[in-house]
C-alpha cells in the first residue's frame, strides 16, 4: 500500500486507544499520519516516544455540548490541505457508566443526556463532520463497539443502550454511503480503565460481577494490543461488508 495514510482516534491515551496507535505505528510506519485525540498529553507522550508514525495531538472534551462541531472540525484542520491515499476514523472514545445501578434506577434526565451526549451525539457528529472533510479521498469510519451492542449485560443499561444505538448508527452510515466503508468492531474482554470496577463492589449485579471477577482471577483478558491489530488488519485487507459488526473472537 504506497502513499500516506490518515488516521484519526479518539480515546487515544486510554487502553484500547494507545494499543490502536501502536498497530497503526507497526504496521504502516512512516506512511502514517495519526491525529491522536487525547485529554492526557503526557500519557500519550509515553505511548507515542519512538514511533516512526508522525502523530499530531489535540485535546477535545466530547462530553460537552457547546460547541462541538466546532471543536471536532478542529481535529481536521490540523491536516487541512494535506494529501492522503485514505482517511480513517476510530471512534473509540467512550465511558462505561454507573455500573452502581439498574436500569430502572436512572431517573436522572440530565445524567443520561449527558452520558449519551458522550457516547453516542459526539460521535455521531464526528463522524459528520470528519466525511465532509478529505472530499475525493476513501473514508473509512470504524466505531469500536462490543458485545453490550447485542446482548443485555445486567447493571450496563446505559452502556450497551448505547453500544446498541452506535451499531445501528454506522448500519445506517453505510446504508446510505455505498462509497463508505464502515466497520462495527468488538474488540473483546479488555483490562483497562473502563473494566477495572466491574469486578468490585461498584457493580451492582452479582452475575456481572462474578463475570469480571473470574476474568481477573484466571487473567483470560483479551490482549489490547492483539486486538487491535486484528481490527486493523480487517480494515487494511478489506476483510468485511460495509456495516457488519466483527468481533475478535470472529476472527
Ligand atoms: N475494555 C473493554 O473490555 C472494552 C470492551 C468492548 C469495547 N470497549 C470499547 O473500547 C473503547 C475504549 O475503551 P477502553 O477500554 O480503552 O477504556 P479507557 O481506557 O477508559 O479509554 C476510554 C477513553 O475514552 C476517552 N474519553 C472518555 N471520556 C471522554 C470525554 N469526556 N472526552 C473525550 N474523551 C473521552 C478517554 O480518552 P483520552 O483520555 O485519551 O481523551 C479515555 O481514555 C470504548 O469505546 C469502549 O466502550 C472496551
């Protein structure tokens, strides 16, 4: 594959993010251009010191409403002008939220807005914003979804509400882009941020817990980084149907 190649990741300093940098960096090198979307700068130095990949970084907070179109064009504009073979987008960054409660427990409007408004609208709208952006050029937008999109975890209401809605989100995309490659991508059972009080107190199923909590025990995570390049072999070798979701253990 000659020719530079774009790619843009959010969540880029947390588990699954950094492990994405570090593929793109192995597997492209040098014909890499990666837009690392991070809050935590010095963590992204550490994950980034060596790569031969050029990697340009931006903070953006996709939790807050105001002015958000505005902040994820800016993501693009630090590679405005610039000529690529291909642009591809990870939109990885996400929250699992309050595993403390049940479903029937959330009658907080402002808390569930918020947590959609964070997983779900700022990625729809980044995913708008990044298409109007490179015209001419192969876009791919890969959402990292899970298996919470299809099955009911107990005490993950919001979570896999969410997964669910950004999986028939990008069905949709690549319903109406036929010239979009669009791929739902389930990384698998990974030890990060995110997972690291599921197997605690804070979850409130027990079921869930146990889940978790033997996970840890027999330490059978999936390696973040092996999957990773799993998900970006599929990408690079045209290994899926526009809109399909593929989850490492399919592969
Ligand atoms: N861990 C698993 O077992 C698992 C399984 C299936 C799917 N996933 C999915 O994988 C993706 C990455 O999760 P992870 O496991 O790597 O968790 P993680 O280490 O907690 O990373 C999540 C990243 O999301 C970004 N983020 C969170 N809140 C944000 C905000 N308000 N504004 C901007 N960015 C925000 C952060 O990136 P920065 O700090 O870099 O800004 C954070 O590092 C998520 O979409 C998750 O749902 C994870």
């Amino acid at each position: 594959m000659a020719g530079r190649q774009l790619f843009v990741v959010t969540g880029a300093s947390g588990g699954f993010g950094s492990a994405i940098l570090r593929q793109i960096n192995a597997l492209f090198g040098d014909r890499a251009v990666i837009i690392a979307c991070a809050r935590n700068k010095s963590k992204l130095d550490e994950v980034i010191t060596g790569f031969s990949a050029q990697v340009k970084h931006i903070s953006v907070e996709f939790g807050e409403r105001e002015g958000i179109k505005e902040r994820c064009q800016a993501i693009f504009d630090l590679c405005a002008g610039d000529g690529f073979q291909s642009v591809y987008l990870y939109n990885n960054h996400g929250f699992g939220g309050d595993v403390s409660k049940l479903a029937q427990d959330f009658d907080d409007s402002t808390e569930i807005d918020d947590y959609f408004f964070l997983n779900l609208t700022s990625f729809q709208v980044l995913t708008s914003v990044f298409l109007k952006n490179f015209p001419g050029i192969p876009h791919t937008c890969v959402n990292i979804s899970s298996l919470c999109a299809i099955v009911a975890f107990p005490s993950m209401s919001l979570y896999c509400t969410g997964k669910a809605a950004r999986l028939m989100m990008y069905k949709c995309l690549a319903a109406d882009n036929s010239d979009v490659k669009v791929l739902n991508y389930s990384p698998g059972p990974m030890l990060t941020t995110m997972t690291e009080a599921y197997h605690t107190d804070k979850m409130k199923n027990e079921e869930t817990r146990g889940k978790f909590k033997k996970m840890k025990e027999e330490n059978c995570w999936v390696d973040t980084d092996e999957s990773a390049k799993k998900m970006l072999e599929i990408v690079k070798d045209n290994k899926f149907t526009s809109g399909e979701q593929i989850d490492f253990y399919d592969c």
